[in-house]
C-alpha cells in the first residue's frame, strides 16, 4: 500500500501532467520513493494536434522533477492515434 507521502507525490504528479495540453485518460502513475513510473497510453487532444509528445513528456519529466521532489522517471507508454 503506498504510503501518504506517496499519494501526495502522485497527486502532484498527475496535477502536473493535467496542465498540459495532452490526452492522459488512458496513462497510469505510480510512485515508488523518488521514483514515477508512467504506463498506458498518451495521445493528442483533438484541439491540440501539433502538439509534440516527445516534447511534452520531457517538460513533463522536468516539471515533476522541479516541483514533486521526484529523482527518476520511466516511460512506458504508447502513443494513442
């Protein structure tokens, strides 16, 4: 079971991720410690389509970084069409 510290961490995390200008429905976070593992699926919004997910998961990886006290992030995700 994660632990209050961990919830929180997770509840950041997927504020940060919430901000953006992506489809994130379909994408999984877990903390472990300082670690985020993202899982599932990401794609476009319909009135975002040049957005650039590879650019968006980087700002990602660096926001939660920056705010949420988090060391690692992995990716294991699938883009969405």
């Amino acid at each position: 079971m994660a632990t209050i510290d961990n919830k929180e961490t997770t509840r950041r995390v997927r504020a940060e991720v919430a901000r953006r200008n992506i489809d994130s429905t379909m994408l999984n976070v877990a903390v472990l410690g300082t670690t985020v593992h993202f899982t599932g699926f990401i794609g476009k919004l319909r009135s975002h389509e040049e957005v650039d997910l590879k650019e968006e998961m980087e700002t990602i990886t660096h926001l939660v970084q920056m705010h949420c006290g988090v060391r690692e992030v992995i990716w294991e995700t699938k883009v969405r069409t």
